[in-house]
C-alpha cells in the first residue's frame, strides 16, 4: 500500500502523522510513505530523516493525495484539501466531525474511509488513539491555566500553589477521565487546591484511590457544578463524549457568579466545548474575555508541545496503520472492533451514530459483508 503523510495546514499545527521510526517499520512491511517536503519541520524533524528510513518525499500535497491508498494525517482535512481526496482513499487522522457539518458532508461526496483516531475504542471503552493526546492536553491545561492566571495575562493575578500565608489558587476540573487525571496530577503537584467533578462514582472512587485526600471529588450535577465554579480560580472543561459533541455544562449566567480574572481552559471545545461560550481559538490567539471571565479554547493543545506530541502519537497510531496497509480496509475493519468505533464514514456513507445523531443526518450501520 501507497501510504501518504502530509504537512499539516491548519493554523498553529506543528505535529505531523508519523516519525521516521513509524515510517521505517511500514517500509520494512513492504509498503511505500511518500512524504511532503517540510512536513516534519514543525516537529524538528528533517526531510533527510525521513529518505534515510524509505520515504519517498514529494514537492506537493497535489502529488501525496493523488498517489497515496491511505493518508494519515493529524488533524481534520480543511476545506482547501477537501477536493484533493480520492474515492477509496483510506483517511486516518483525527477527524472531530459532530461539531462539523460541511466537513462530514465533503467527505461523504468524496466517498473517502474515514477514520477517526479518537472514535477507536477498546473492548473496554478506552480511546487507545485519544488517549496520548489527551494526557498532553491534561497537562498543558494547569500549565497555560497558570500562565493566564497571571495579571499581564488577563487573569487574577493568583499564583496557582500560593506561599507561606496566602492561600493556594482552587482548581476545578469538570471531568475524571484522562484529560481530568493528568490535570488534577499538575495541579496538585503545583501546590493547588484541587476539586474534581464526574457523573462516575466509581471513576471518583479510583481517583481519590490514586490522589488520596489532597483531591477533593464531587458528584457532578448541576448544583455542585454552581457551587463549584463560583469559587474556582482555574477551572479546566475536561468532559468528553466519544464521537459526539460535548455537553454545555457551564453556562453564560454561572460565568456570571465567578470572580473576575477567572480563567477558564476548555480542553472539550474540539468538540464544541462544554461551556456555553466556548470557540475554537489559535495558539497565537488564545484567550477571549466573556463576564470577565478569561476563556483559553485552542482546539489543538498538544501541537505547543510537537515533537512530544508527535512521538507519542505515532507509538499508538502505527499497529493500526499496519494493520490496515497489511490487510487492506476491509479484511482489517471486519476483524478489528477497535477500527470499526473508529469508522465514521464510509464510501458515501455516514456510519458513525453519534456523528449523525449530532448533525442530524442519516446514519446506515456499517455492513462487515
């Protein structure tokens, strides 16, 4: 199989699909990896570091598009790439489509294989594919949420672990899944007073296992959310709904009972966000101010930290790419459950049912036949 890796175009995205080691183990299985020229440049990696392990690099995403079976890529295909896709073209990549109409209606008239990296799932209901990317978002989330926090910021001017005398900043994290872990992991180790929120008790339960007394875990519902928010100087969105959009947890008239200088980091807003104020911001461009209250809502968090991202990515990406450039896309879909979650369109087909439930288009069960 042809696979094609490309140099990613959206704003402030600096992570590329795979890393040389990535590449050499599927040129070592027998395929070819063409690569655009620079595409690893925004995570430190050279074009001589790819030819050196097999890639054949290319002048051109025109010339990757047109001659690649499979396309894995970082992020969703923006709407200048949308023409360049080929009828059977496996895309791998994380795609994000309940929050993205025209982008979910481009790939089912390209009829493309569209596979999401962060609707694979486990027996389990892990996200293997997500789950990387989520730590890093987790992570950065406290690291920013500090950085804004400061007054030439825009924040309250509160030091997140306090000092002898002053009381730390409180953190609230909407949320106990992967993002919520790695934040409150931060977070308590910077010295803050950290509250964490889920519907899952027994989520909770194991949290406080792990963390022990310095977090403090709270049924999430409406009330407790109120409670919470009003008194929380960084507050992190860490919600997640597998292939659909986010739910608004936060709204306009709760922002409205938070102290000025509030920061708020929404790690969900790829898929809409939890907050009813939320949009999409750029790395260069982060923040925006509503009721005082400081929102951070990049869509991309872990392209700030891009080599780091883009290693890790690949470690968990690369057995399904072989797998599905081995085996080709149907032989590998009907035995592998994980890449049949992952499996959001189809050749013309919508068949991820949170997706269609989001956009409220038709969804048709995917046929193993």
């Amino acid at each position: 199989m042809i696979i094609g890796i490309l140099k990613e175009i959206k704003r402030n995205e600096y992570r590329v699909g795979m890393v040389p080691a990535g590449v050499r183990a599927v040129v070592e299985s027998g395929h070819r990896v063409i690569l655009e020229t620079a595409a690893g440049e925004g995570s430190g990696i050279s074009d001589d570091e790819f030819r050196r392990v097999g890639a054949e690099v290319k002048e051109s995403a025109d010339a990757v598009f047109s001659q690649a079976e499979m396309i894995v890529k970082v992020k969703e295909p923006l709407p200048e790439e949308w023409d360049l896709l080929n009828e059977g073209q496996i895309l791998f990549t994380y795609l994000h489509l309940a929050p993205s109409l025209d982008l979910t209606r481009a790939l089912l008239t390209k009829k493309v294989i569209g596979i999401a990296y962060e609707t694979v799932q486990l027996p389990d209901g892990s996200l293997p594919l997500l789950e990387p990317m989520s730590e890093i978002a987790g992570k950065l989330s406290v690291q920013v949420g500090a950085y804004c926090l400061q007054r030439e910021h825009g924040g309250g001017g509160i030091l997140l672990g306090g000092v002898p005398g002053v009381k730390p900043a409180s953190v609230v994290i909407i949320g106990g899944g992967t993002v919520g872990m790695n934040a409150a992991g931060v977070a308590l180790g910077m010295g803050a007073r950290v509250t964490i929120l889920d519907v899952n008790i027994g989520r909770l339960r194991y949290l406080h296992n792990l963390f022990g007394d310095r977090l403090v875990t709270v049924a999430s519902n409406k009330s407790n959310l109120e409670a919470a928010t009003a008194g929380a100087d960084l507050i992190v969105g860490a919600t997640l709904v597998p292939g659909a959009r986010a739910e608004k947890l936060i709204t306009r008239p709760m922002l409205t009972r938070m102290r000025k200088g509030t920061v708020l980091v929404d790690v969900a807003v790829d898929q809409r966000g939890c907050c009813e104020t939320s949009v999409p911001t750029t790395h260069d461009d982060p923040v925006f101010v509503v009721e005082g209250v400081l929102h951070y809502c990049v869509a991309n968090m872990p392209s700030a930290v891009s080599r780091s991202s883009t290693f890790a990515l690949t470690n968990v990406t690369l057995p399904y790419i072989l797998k599905l450039a081995d085996l080709g896309p149907t032989v590998a879909l009907r035995f592998d459950v994980s890449l049949q979650k992952g499996l959001n369109v189809y050749r013309g087909q919508l068949v991820s049912e949170p997706v269609a439930k989001s956009l409220g288009l038709e969804y048709r069960h995917y046929d193993l036949n």
